[in-house]
C-alpha cells in the first residue's frame, strides 16, 4: 500500500485543512478511531461509532468525501466486532504501519504535534 497517515477523527474534525494537506502531498489517510480508546473495551455500539464518527470527519474536510479502505485499531487492540465492523465499511483491519520518516508528512505531524500532542499518528 501506499504510505498510509492513520488519522484520529477528532483531529480531523479540529484540523481539517491539514487533512486536505496530507491528501495533496499523495497519502492515503486511514481511520485511527474517533478519539483513540482501547476497542475491546467498547460494546458494539461505542466501536460503531468511532469508527463511523472518525470517517465522518476524515470524509468532511476532503471535496467530494473520502472513504478511507484501512482501520488501524488504537494500541492494536481489536476483538472480532472490530473486524466486522471495518470490513462492512469497506475497510481492512491493519496493525501495523510503516512509519514515514522523512518528507512532507514528517512536517506536517511535526506542525501538528506543536499545536497539541499525538494529534496525528503516522503508526502508533
Ligand atoms: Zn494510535
């Protein structure tokens, strides 16, 4: 896959434009939950929702929306409803990630992690 910047969605919502800006700079974004909890803590519903939620806001601040194919449960804790619930979405359940480590994007989550801490998560 393409190096893939894994995005938290309440970040997104807050950050909008730099969503546009990863977009532009050739990466793909992919859901990294709403505000980051542990999903297997999380009923059905609650891992419903940060998910739907975080692709809400990854999909509002891109021009003709944007679907993300990947789900990167936070701390790589996931249960078999994480996994579903991605795949009806269209999304691959990944643990893992490359971290990139030069260009573009390290200025971005450079910029971002200014503002306020681990806005943005390239792989953790
Ligand atoms: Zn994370």
């Amino acid at each position: 896959m393409r190096a893939t910047f894994f995005m938290i969605g309440q970040n997104a919502r807050s950050y909008p434009s730099l969503v546009r800006r990863v977009v532009a700079e050739g990466y793909t974004i992919g859901n990294h939950s709403y505000s980051h909890p542990n999903f297997t803590t999380l009923s059905t519903t609650q891992q419903r929702a940060s998910m739907d939620n975080a692709t809400k806001y990854i999909s509002a601040a891109i021009e003709g929306g944007y679907r993300p194919c990947f789900f990167r449960p936070p701390y790589g804790s996931y249960n078999s409803t994480t996994i579903n619930l991605a795949r009806n979405r269209g999304m691959s359940v990944v643990k893992w990630s490359k971290t990139p480590g030069t260009g573009p994007l390290r200025r971005i989550a450079a910029r971002l992690s200014r503002k306020r801490s681990s806005l943005m998560r390239p792989a953790r």
